[in-house]
C-alpha cells in the first residue's frame, strides 16, 4: 500500500521569518527608545543642577514611578528663550553623577553596578524625591559596601539622614565587634555630623562597649 500523505500538523516546522541582518532586539520599542537617547535625539525637557543641564524624554522620566507620572508636569519650569526646553530643577542635589545614575536607571542601560560614595546620598535624595524604590535599593546596597575609616562617618551620617535604621545598627555592631567604635566616636571629625553624634550618644547609652 502507498504511504498516506503526511499532515503539516505532524511535523514541527522552523520558518526562519526575520529580515537579513535583523536581530530580535531591533524590533524592541525599548530599544529604539534607548538609541534615541545614546544619538540625543527628541529631548524634550532639560533635568537642571547647579548651571549643567541633562537631556532626557518625559515619556520616559513619566514610566519610571506612579508619583512622576502624577507629578511630571507640575515639576516642568520654563527656561529662558522661546527655543529652550522645559526644564525640572533638582533642589538640594549636587552631584552630576547622581543625575546620571538616574538616566542610567531610566533608560535601562545596565548601570546596576555599585554607586560611587561621593553619589550616594544625592541618588537617595532622588530615590526619595522621585519614590524610585528600585533606585533606592540600589543606593542602600552600595552603601553598605567597601567601608572604611575614610568614609564610614559619612556612611553612617546617610543613614541617619534617610533614617536606615537597620543598616545604621549594623555598621555600628560591626565596629563594636571589631573594637573601633569608641575609636570612630573621638575622632575629630565627628564634630561636623552633629546629627550623626547625637545618634551615636544614644547609642552608646543602651551598650555595653566592655
């Protein structure tokens, strides 16, 4: 008996659809909005600190939290000169790099590494400013990392500041272990974190550092 013609349904079939030199990732909206970016191209507000200004799109600064997308445009000032942008000033932030960071993290550009100490405390005042939990995440893991005398005032005085209660107790039960909190408590530069140093008499208050 001849064999019954084979169904189209009883094979599996691979049909190779792209265009020649096409990937998968071409056809991402995310993508193309990313390239948009990189080539700087159809800004359409300026994030403003200090005289430097940073390019970026409102669609994009709206998707990246629920209270940005509420608040975006009520944030928006109108620079001088018809040909300007708007512009969002960011009050009591200092630090280019923070605003950067931000872009990194609002356009998805793989910057999840760990933030340099001299951007921390400006990219949690974001984080806060702007409820961007992810951002804010990312600052606290930083901060708990690579701490040193040099820095470790300061990295407690953040934590303070943003009220990081468990990262704060734990930084001082490291150095009560490591026998250096009385060390970090005398030295001078204690006397510049008057916040800081009302904390740590708290602190040494309810401990018994023998």
């Amino acid at each position: 008996m001849p064999e019954p013609p084979r169904s189209i349904h009883s094979e599996c079939l691979k049909i190779d659809v792209k265009a020649p030199g096409l990937t998968t990732s071409a056809y991402l909206l995310s993508d193309r909005i990313r390239a948009l970016f990189q080539t700087c191209q159809f800004f359409d507000v300026h994030l403003r600190v200090g005289n430097a200004r940073f390019p970026a799109h409102q669609a994009v600064l709206a998707a990246m939290s629920d209270w940005l997308r509420l608040n975006l445009k009520s944030l928006l000032e109108e620079e001088e000169g018809s040909d300007q942008l708007p512009q969002i000033r960011l009050e009591r932030i200092s630090n280019p790099d923070a605003v950067m960071i931000l872009l990194d993290a609002a356009y998805e550009l793989g910057g999840e590494g760990p933030i340099p100490h001299a951007a921390l405390a400006d990219v949690l005042r974001l984080s806060h400013m702007f409820q961007l939990r992810r951002l804010e995440e990312q600052a606290v893991q930083s901060l708990a990392m690579e701490i040193t005398g040099e820095n470790v005032l300061e990295r407690l005085d953040i934590c303070v500041e943003f009220n990081l209660t468990f990262l704060y107790e734990r930084i001082l039960t490291h150095l009560h272990e490591q026998g250096l909190l009385l060390e970090v408590c005398k030295c001078p530069e204690m006397c510049c974190y008057p916040q800081l140093m009302q904390h740590m008499v708290m602190y040494l208050s309810t401990h018994d550092l023998k």
